[in-house]
C-alpha cells in the first residue's frame, strides 16, 4: 500500500484525492484490508520515498500533508507523529 500512495503522489490533483480515499476509506476503513501498523507502515514507505519525489513531482510535497492529515484523521498517527512527519516535510525546502 505504501508504493500505491507513493505512485499517487505523481498524479493530478482529482487523482491523487481519489487513490488516497481509496487507501484510507476504502481498503483501510471499509474492507480492513490492512491494520493500523500496516497502514502505518504504507505511510512510512511514503514518506522515505519523498525526498526523491518531490524533485520530479511538484505536487508531491503538499500531497504529502494530505497523506498526513488524512493519517491523523484515521489514527494511523499521533499528534505528535504528525507534527514531526510535518517538520520532514518542511525540510525538503532546505
């Protein structure tokens, strides 16, 4: 799951939305297809990968803090977490 959304991270906006609904809503919420830790990792696997996105996608970058509120949102992170998933974000500028 986390390469599906590290590939969505490529797409055009209306895109991107409906694979992250995808993840989060359907396959994580409805079908329960992954845990909480398995979506945890998807989301890691993102975020590694990020740093190398972000120089050919320009998107990718404000993606990325979609992936992090739609995270806290369904508990997949802490407050906390997201707060220091933000801060990476913020220092790909750098």
């Amino acid at each position: 799951m986390g390469y599906f959304i590290n590939n969505a991270l490529s797409e055009k906006p209306e895109d991107f939305n409906t694979y992250l609904n995808l993840c989060f809503e359907y396959y994580f919420k409805d079908l329960k297809l992954l845990n909480e830790l398995e979506m945890l990792e998807s989301v890691n696997v993102c975020m590694a990968h990020l740093p190398d996105l972000v120089i050919d996608y320009p998107k990718a970058k404000s993606y990325a803090l979609d992936i992090i509120k739609k995270s806290l949102a369904f508990k997949i992170i802490s407050p906390e977490d997201a707060e220091n998933y933000n801060k990476h974000i913020a220092n790909l500028d750098e």
